[in-house]
C-alpha cells in the first residue's frame, strides 16, 4: 500500500510540474505523501509491537 501511495504522489506531482494537470492537484499529491509516511510508520511501530510481545 505505501508504494502505490508513493506512487500516486508521484504521479500528481508530475502531472502539476507538467502543466496536464492544475496546481490543485498538487494538494492531492502531498496528501498521498503524507498517507504513506503515516501508513508506513504505523506499519512499523505495528511490526516492533508484535515482535515484542513474542520476544523474538
């Protein structure tokens, strides 16, 4: 999931810089940033806590 988001992140980006798509799309872009950054973190801090919890 966090690839695809960076992905579309990407992508929107790209498509502002280029001139196909308007600057609102830019927002769009930065909110697909930020949901992978906080998806991976949770995915992150998630993985710890169940390795702690077994111990291993």
């Amino acid at each position: 999931m966090v690839p695809f988001r960076l992905l579309a992140r990407a992508v929107f980006t790209l498509a502002v810089i280029s001139g196909r798509a308007p600057s609102g799309f830019l927002g769009v872009g930065l909110w697909e940033g930020l949901g992978a950054l906080v998806t991976g973190a949770a995915l992150c801090h998630e993985g710890r806590s169940a390795r702690a919890l077994t111990g291993a």
